[in-house]
C-alpha cells in the first residue's frame, strides 16, 4: 500500500445526523445530550473521544474524513520524549519553543491556557488523538514512509508539551493517547 496522501484528503464523512444541535452558535447542545443522541452510533469509539474530537471540533477538524464506522482504536500511555519523537504533526510548520512556552503561560496566573495548566501539573487532562499510519503519509507533498502516527487532535497539548521538553521544562507523565486506526490508512479492520 502507498503512504496516505495527507495533501489530498476526502470529503468529510461524518453524517449529518452526527451535527450537534447548535453547531457553529452560541447555543451548541452540551456534550450530554449529544452523547445521549449518538452513543448508539458510536458505541464503539469511547465517550472521550467522542467528545474531544466529533462533538467539540465538528466538520472543522481536518480529519472529518475518516468514516467512524471503520475506526477501531487502542489507549496507549507514553513518556514524553519518547511520545515527542513518534508523532508527525500534518500541516504543522516549525515549531517555536519559547513562543509557544510564552503564549500557553500568558502572564503566568490565572490567565494560562488550559493546556498549560494540566501539563503543568504533570499530563493533559483529556488524551491526544492520533491516527495509524503503517506505510507513512505524503505531507506538503513529502513522502514520508517512517512516519507512522499523526496527530488528529491535541496540536496545542503537542505545542506546549514540545515547548517545556526543549526548554528543560519535561512534565512528569506519562501522557495518554488514543490510536485510530482505518482501513483508509491501511491499518485497522473494515466495518
């Protein structure tokens, strides 16, 4: 199989009846009600990601496309370091350390990012997602044939736990993750 072309991905295929109410406004159903609506549907991926990734970004994240019907999935916890060296962010850029060390900080009190806080305090309170990629991906149309995980979602936690491991800041851990894997991909079982 050939790496997965990040550079062209499908459509969304998330079906609409997945929408939470509200979407887009200021009157976004909570978490509950939309868990209570599609747990069905979705009996097989667990609540937090679900909640994370499906119901909290909607068809605004890039990864839309994967069809949750095929995914199948595994927790997995990490050393930092580690954790740091295995992941690919897609589309990401360079990273900058001490910028985002400063803009997750803010003043440094209350004002911190979320993200700074539970990282602060040793790991992140809700896991990175990840998606398999056994035969590596194409990325800013790079082949990239070792890369074998990429973040779907946790940019920001990925940001600021790369931020305090390069300034010699490392949180204690370990760190949680979720792994998707799809047919898609290559990985994973078909529905």
């Amino acid at each position: 199989m050939q790496p997965f072309d990040l550079d062209h991905l499908p459509a969304t295929a998330w079906p609409d009846a997945l929408r939470p109410v509200g979407e887009s406004t200021h009157a976004k159903e909570p978490f509950d009600a939309w868990w209570s609506r599609n747990r069905e549907v979705l009996a097989h991926l667990p609540a937090d990601l679900s909640e994370q990734w499906i119901y909290r970004h909607w068809t605004h994240s890039p990864f839309s496309f994967l069809p949750p019907e095929t995914l199948s999935w595994e927790r997995r916890i990490w050393d930092g370091k580690v954790l740091l060296a295995a992941i690919h962010r897609a589309w990401g850029g360079e990273l900058h350390p001490q910028f985002d060390y400063d803009t997750f900080q803010g003043r440094g009190g209350a004002d911190r990012h979320a993200t700074a806080v539970a990282l602060d305090q040793g790991t992140w309170d809700y896991p990175m997602v990840l998606l398999s990629t056994p035969f590596g991906v194409i990325d800013g149309g790079a082949s990239l044939p070792d890369v074998r995980l990429v973040i779907v979602e946790g940019h920001q936690r990925h940001r600021y736990l790369n931020a305090l491991h390069v300034l010699g800041r490392a949180p204690a851990g370990p760190h949680e993750t979720i792994i998707l894997s799809t047919p898609l991909t290559g990985a994973g079982r078909a529905a």
